[in-house]
C-alpha cells in the first residue's frame, strides 16, 4: 500500500483513514487474494476460451464496431483504466446517451440483448484482472462522472481494486430496471442506488479474506442462474 499522504486530496478524511488502516492490518489477506485471483482467473480464462471466441463472432457479426468497449473507470487510489466489456451496445454508445443503461435501452444490439441478459458481457474483465486493474471480487468500479458524487467515505472503496462481482452486485442485479421505473435515470442512480451501493462495499473492507471473496463468487453465480 503507497502512504496515506500520497493518496488524491479526495481521499485525505477521517473516514477513509480508519479504513487505510484497517487495511494495512490485513496484509496478509490482500496479498492472497492477489494471488487467488492471478491464478484463477487465468485458468477462468483458459477454460472460457472457446466462449470468447464464439462471442467475438456473434459481435461482429451482428453489428458494425470492436468487440470490446473499453470505456474508462476509476480503479484502486483513484487511477483510471479501460475496462474490458464485451460490446453490448451499437458503436459509440456512450456518444449518443447515458453512462448507465436502463431497461429497454435502444443502444442494445440483438446479441447484445442475450450477453446481458445472461451476464457474459462482465466476464471478459478477466484480462482486467491478470493485468492487476481489477480483483476477482471488490467494490465494482465507476465511471468518473460518477465518483465525483461520492461523499468522503466512499472514497475508501478505492483503497482496493475493483471487482468484476461485490456484494453490491448481487444486490442490485435488477439496476436496470429501477432506473427504468421513471424520473431521470442518472439522478435516480446517485441518489437512490449509488448510496446503499456504496455501504455495502464499505461493509466489503471490513471483512477481506479469500474464502469471502469465494463465498461472493459463488452467490453471484446462483443469482445469474436464478436470472
């Protein structure tokens, strides 16, 4: 971990300070879990390859553009990256409309439509995560847009990487269709599930231990078989 004093202005509060140093008594667990996820993603990879490809294809053809979006979120201490997703959406979506997706979204293509639907567009994060951008599991990460309306304790939520599930996840798997329920959907997203969101991975740094990032993985694929 780089020094507290070194960490963005935003993160220098109390709040995030008690979590600094709840951190660093959990070394040992950090790096575990680092070493969790190098190797299992890695053999989540070797294993899904056949899939990527098929889903490489069913993209392209279906619609003009890349296979995958690369779209910016902030990740640990505050550093951006591009994520890899699994393009679900028409050629610069994110040109025409907003930065989340509601229920119903025009932007979706056809094959968009059935990657969404059964979770597959998240798993090309993968790479993400042999890269060292992401962890297997952790707060999931957010647009820059989005991190800018966190009030100080959430930024303690960037201490560690972001997840490719959370718990925060598995609880708002439904997001789209609550900002489709009515009023703008951005504000909707910051003021009613970008809060409670944000608790839960709070409630995440208290507790980090491989066998709980196992026990998270295993609940987010019983609530993407439940749909």
């Amino acid at each position: 971990m780089i020094a507290f004093e070194n960490l963005p202005a935003s993160f220098q509060n109390p709040e995030t300070r008690q979590a600094y140093e709840s951190l660093k008594k959990q070394r040992f667990h950090l790096v575990a879990k680092r070493a969790f996820d190098i190797v299992v993603s890695f053999l989540i990879l070797l294993a899904l390859s056949l899939v990527f490809l098929v889903l490489a294809i069913a993209i392209r053809l279906d619609s003009p553009g890349p296979v995958f979006y690369r779209q910016v979120r902030v990740g640990r201490y505050g550093k951006e990256f591009r994520i890899f997703k699994f393009r679900t959406m028409v050629q610069n979506a994110d040109h025409i409309g907003l930065s989340i997706t509601t229920g119903g979204d025009s932007r979706i293509t056809r094959v968009g439509h059935v990657i969404r639907k059964c979770r597959l567009d998240e798993i090309s994060q993968l790479l993400n995560v042999l890269c060292g951008d992401m962890s297997l599991v952790g707060p999931r990460p957010e647009v820059p847009r989005y991190v800018k309306e966190y009030r100080p304790a959430y930024f303690a939520t960037l201490l560690v990487r972001p997840g490719v599930t959370a718990q925060s996840s598995i609880a708002f798997k439904d997001e789209d269709k609550i900002l489709a329920s009515g009023g703008d959907p951005e504000t909707i997203y910051v003021e009613k599930i970008l809060p409670p969101k944000s608790e839960l991975n709070l409630q995440y740094l208290r507790h980090i231990t491989v066998w709980g990032d196992i026990r998270i993985m295993g609940r987010t694929v019983a609530a993407v078989l439940k749909g």
